[in-house]
C-alpha cells in the first residue's frame, strides 16, 4: 500500500554564498515511516533537514534556492513559520549546550507554556518512559535539577525528546542527536520512538547506520550535497554494503 506524502523535495536546490550545497534534490517522506538520511560528516544532512522547516535563512546569509519543499502538498514558503515549527519539530545536537544558557523552568516555559508545577499526568508517564522520573519525581529534586550543567548528556537529550514528543508534531526530525547516546539509554529512546510514531513521520539523520536499521525502513543517501539512493533500507544494505 502506498503511504500518504507528508513532505516533498522537489527539485531543490540550496546555495549559500554562491556555493551550491544541496544539489537537486527529489525526495519523500511518508506518513506512518521511519526515514533515515544517512551520510558522511559535511555530505548535507542538516542543511537538508534544517531546510524543510525554513531555518538554513534564518542562521545563514545569502542563502538562495530553487525548486520546492512541499507539507502535505503546500509550498513551504507560503505556510506560516509558527504553523511549520508546530507540525514539524527539529533538533540537533547543539541544543544539547544551549539549553545550559537557560534554566529548566525556561525551557519548559518557552517550549509548552507550562511552569514546572503544571506538568501533567500524562506528561509525567512521558517522562518517566524517557527514564527521567529520577529528576521529576518531587519538588526537592527538580530544584536540584534546575541548572541543566547538573544533568547528564543523556538525560539532556532524553528532555530534548520530551519537549518535542509533549508538542505533539506531525513529523519529528531528529538531526544527528541520537549519536550521542549510549548503547542502553538508545535503545530504550528507539524503543520508544517506535511505541509513539504511530500516524507520525520519523526522520532521523545519522553517520552510523548500523544504530538505526532496525527500525527504519527508507533510507536516503547522501554525499557532497546529492541524494545518491532512496529508497528500502534492505535494498540499500544489498547495493551499498557498509
Ligand atoms: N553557512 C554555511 N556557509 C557555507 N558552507 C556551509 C554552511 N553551512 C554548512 N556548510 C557546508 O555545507 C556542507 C554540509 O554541511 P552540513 O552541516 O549539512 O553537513 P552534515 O552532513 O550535517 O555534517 P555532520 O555529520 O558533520 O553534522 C559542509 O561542507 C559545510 O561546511
């Protein structure tokens, strides 16, 4: 059975100062998948991923491109940026240090609109699945926990994926993060990713293919810029044995 398109590279194109960085790019992602963009250091992951929600013209200057990146059929340009950050949720690794410039009732404050207090029963069962319950669990802790240079790498991240799980998104883009993980602490997080896809659009970006062919089952491939295979991860491993 086909699955719905949930978001459409069509022909694009990205330059930044003259330079061209993502070469004409066709590309699909479904609805109900998990997609793995999979490629070396500097081959065009986040400029790819960082271009579905419109960011690459927000960090960079001259940033021109051509052809179009669709959502559910519309151009990207002409959706609102607040809608597209709302349907389409996006982390790298470097929120992991930028969240130490602020505190966890910041973050929980900007990101849901919620005070530490309002945090939800559901929310709670969210984060005790993520194995963050120790930090939750009362007032005292989280007092404790307030400051994020107190928290772990891995309890960082596992927050980082609460925050965009709680928006409820209709894609989530993980770009490079889950690298970072130790063996344990991933296959808990995939273990949940899967659990909580369901109608969702996973998009995981990684140089290490072998942490995530378990569960995805697209695949595209990326180098210096161009997608140079999409398509069945299995095929995939067949064509290009790594
Ligand atoms: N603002 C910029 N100006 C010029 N070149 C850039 C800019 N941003 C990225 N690049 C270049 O574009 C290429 C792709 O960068 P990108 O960060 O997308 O790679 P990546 O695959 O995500 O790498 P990594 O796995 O190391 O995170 C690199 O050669 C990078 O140097």
């Amino acid at each position: 059975m086909h699955k719905a398109s949930v978001i459409q590279f069509v022909d694009y194109s990205m330059e930044i100062s003259n330079k061209t960085l993502l070469k004409n790019i066709n590309l699909e992602f479904a609805e109900n998948e998990t997609f793995l963009v999979y490629g070396p250091r500097n081959s065009g992951k986040s400029l790819l991923l960082r271009s579905i929600v419109d960011l690459n013209n927000e960090l960079f200057r001259n940033v021109k491109s051509s052809g179009a990146i669709l959502f559910q059929g519309e151009n990207i340009v002409n959706l609102e940026g607040q809608y597209l950050r709302s349907q389409i949720s996006y982390c790298e690794p470097t929120f992991i240090d930028n969240i130490n410039f602020l505190t966890l009732s910041e973050v929980l404050y900007l990101a849901l609109g919620l005070k530490v207090s309002d945090i939800t029963k559901d929310q709670f069962l969210l984060l005790e699945k993520l194995n963050l319950s120790h930090i939750f669990a009362d007032r005292n802790t989280l007092k404790s926990y307030e400051h994020f240079d107190e928290w772990t790498i891995g309890d960082k991240i596992s927050f980082i994926i609460f925050l965009n799980i709680a928006r409820n998104p209709q894609v989530f883009i993980f770009d490079s993060i889950l690298d970072h993980l130790d063996d344990f602490l991933l296959n808990n997080i995939k273990e949940f990713l899967y659990e909580t896809k369901k109608d969702k659009t996973l998009i995981i970006s990684t140089r290490i293919i072998k942490l995530f062919s378990d569960i995805a089952q697209k695949i595209g491939f990326i180098a210096n810029g161009e997608i140079l295979f999409t398509g069945d991860i299995q095929d995939f491993m067949l064509s290009f044995p790594v």
